[in-house]
C-alpha cells in the first residue's frame, strides 16, 4: 500500500515509558515518531481517557473498572511515573499540528460504552491534527456506528484471525484498513500489523511494504526499516 511502512508507538512507547502515558506519547512525537497506537474507554461521566485494560489495577497504584469512576475520581490514581490517566483531550493536546498518524482504538469488545463512538468523534473532529485519525476496534459494531456518525473518517478492524477475502469483507462493512496479528496480502487493503518486536519480523514486514508496523520499540523498529 506505500513505498515505506509507518511505524506506530504500541500504547506510546513501553519500553521506555509506561504504557498509555503522556510521557510516552510526548517523548515519541518528540523523536518524531511516525504514529501513535492507544485504547480509549469512557469514565461514569462520559470522558474518554486513554489505557489499555478495562480495569485500572494493571497499569495504575488503584483498582476497579474504569466505567465505575468519574473522571476526577479516576486521577486520583497514578500510572508508574506518578502521571494520572490521561484524558483524550490531553493527548490531542499533545499533537496538535504535529505530523504524527493517530490509530484510536475503541476499547468495546469487552465492554460496551454507551455513546463513546459519538463523544470521541466530536473531540476529535474540534482536534488541530495533520493527518485523519484510524479509529481500529475488535467491536465491528463500533466501526459501524462510527461511519454512521460520520462516513469521512477512516475505520480499521482488529483481529487476529485470518479475514477470507480482505478486499471484499473491507469493502461491504466501509473499512479503510485491517489491523491483524499477522501478515495477508492485500493489495488495496491498508494493513497495520501488531504487536511487531522481533528485528527479523519487522525486516520482512517493512519488505512487504505493508501499510504500519505497530511496536512497542519504534527506535528498534525504526533502525530496522533503514537498512531494510
């Protein structure tokens, strides 16, 4: 799909930060990374904050699901680096007339936040971004309420299966892309591969000239696709 694969930070860049962070997400766009991968949820009332897990336990000093916490509720606990979890806003904050690609991925395939796909959209269209965001999800329901509300974005869906007929499936359900544990080829396809560490694997990745390599090193990443 491009003559030189993208590299995008796996939640920013954790092997330096921790994940989902700020100063993950402000160091890589720093260095200039090419793109940023992160997992958005919705807090009790609504406000779209960035981590992984639908609990916070993992990733932060607090516990419980992120669902049963108001935003300010939630900051009160801290990530490694003693950061609170970051809201959405704050990230687009971050990038804001930066040339760095955004892959928003909508955390609905455990648990299902009411409206999310709306409010996060809304922030995102008021956002001063360079490039159009890829909104990914393993939810296909998401992605289809997402082109409802707004058809001009790009929509992406994860999976680490192997899709029959990759063209025609994105062609039916109006994705722009497949984001998959493993390569297929597909020509007219935008392909994002995940999560890619192995030096040899991102060498055959970046010959395959596949859309993104989607790592949780993109200094290593980056080194390999220059000699690739």
């Amino acid at each position: 799909m491009t003559s030189q694969s993208l590299i995008y930070g796996h939640r920013g860049v954790p092997v330096k930060f921790p994940e989902n962070s700020l100063a993950g997400f402000a160091y890589a766009v720093g260095q200039k990374i090419d793109g940023l991968e992160f997992d958005v949820h919705l807090t009790k009332d609504n406000v779209p904050v960035i981590m992984h897990d639908e609990k916070i336990d993992r990733t932060t000093d607090g516990q419980g699901k992120i669902s049963a916490y108001t935003y300010d509720e939630l900051r009160q606990f801290s990530l490694a680096n003693g950061e609170p979890v970051p809201a959405l806003t704050e990230l687009l904050e971050l990038v804001a007339g930066e040339p760095v690609h955004l892959n928003l991925e909508f955390k609905t395939d455990k648990h299902y936040y009411q409206g999310i796909e709306r409010i996060v959209l809304r922030l995102v269209r008021q956002a001063d971004l360079v490039y159009p965001v890829v909104f990914s999800s393993f939810n296909l329901h998401s992605l289809e309420r997402g082109y409802k509300l707004d058809p001009t974005q790009k929509y992406a869906f994860l999976s680490s299966a192997r899709i029959g007929d990759p063209e025609g499936f994105c062609a039916s359900e109006h994705l722009e892309g497949l984001h998959l544990e493993h390569y297929q080829a597909m020509p007219h396809v935008s392909e994002r591969v995940w999560t890619v560490d192995d030096p040899d694997e991102m060498r055959q990745l970046f010959n395959k000239q596949v859309s993104a390599v989607i790592t949780n090193d993109f200094e290593l990443a980056r080194d390999v696709r220059a000699v690739s």
